[in-house]
C-alpha cells in the first residue's frame, strides 16, 4: 500500500513537472536587427534566447509616432519567425526560416512572432 502512494506521488510530480516546462519554452539562438536611435546613429540590439511561441514588440520602435521601424532582422533562433511592419504582430507581415541570412535593410519591422515550431 504504501510503495503504491510513493508511486503516484512521484508520478503526479513528473506530470507536474513536464507540463510547465512544456508551457515555458524558449527559442535557441538569437534574433537580431537594426535601428536608428533618438540620437539618429544607427544600433542594433538582440534577443537573447526569446520567450517562444509569443509576440514580441521591440521596445526601441514600439511607437510609431515617434520612432522610424527597425531593419534588417536576422533570425539565428532554431524557430521559424514572423517579423511585423506594426507592433503587436500586426500589419503586413514576412516569415524568416530558422538560422537564417540576415535580412534586407528594406525589411522593416516593430514587432515579432516566434512559432514555435522548429
């Protein structure tokens, strides 16, 4: 009886264990682009391992009225990535595969989508 109550306590906490490291995932690798900043000199910032799936505003372009979208994206995530002209992954849109070139100066975004899917 007793070997029979440890078993399903240690099968709830395997349960308990693989569902949230299900729900918390993140991709692999990184997401970068380009910018111009307040100062009007071009940057460039990272994202380091992103929260996936979810949407991502870039914090540096989120507000078009005040700020120019970022450019030319790069995705070295191991997730196939959707890059937004608007944020909250809205306006038009384009699909970069995983660990791919980086992209044109032409493509601009304020927002990204990482799938999930590898």
């Amino acid at each position: 009886m007793r070997l029979r109550h440890t078993a399903a306590a240690v099968l709830g906490a395997l349960a308990l264990v693989v569902t949230q490291s299900a729900s918390a995932s993140a991709a692999t690798g990184d997401f970068s682009y380009r910018f111009v900043g307040l100062d009007g000199t071009p940057q460039s910032a990272t994202l380091h391992d992103p929260q996936s799936p979810g949407c991502v505003v870039l914090p540096e372009v989120a507000d078009p009225t005040s700020s120019e979208p970022a450019f030319a994206p790069h995705n070295d995530t191991d997730e196939w990535v959707v890059v937004f002209t608007a944020p909250d992954c809205t306006g038009d849109s384009w699909t970069l595969r995983p660990h791919g070139r980086p992209a044109t100066d032409r493509l601009t975004l304020r927002s990204v989508f990482l799938t999930g899917r590898k």
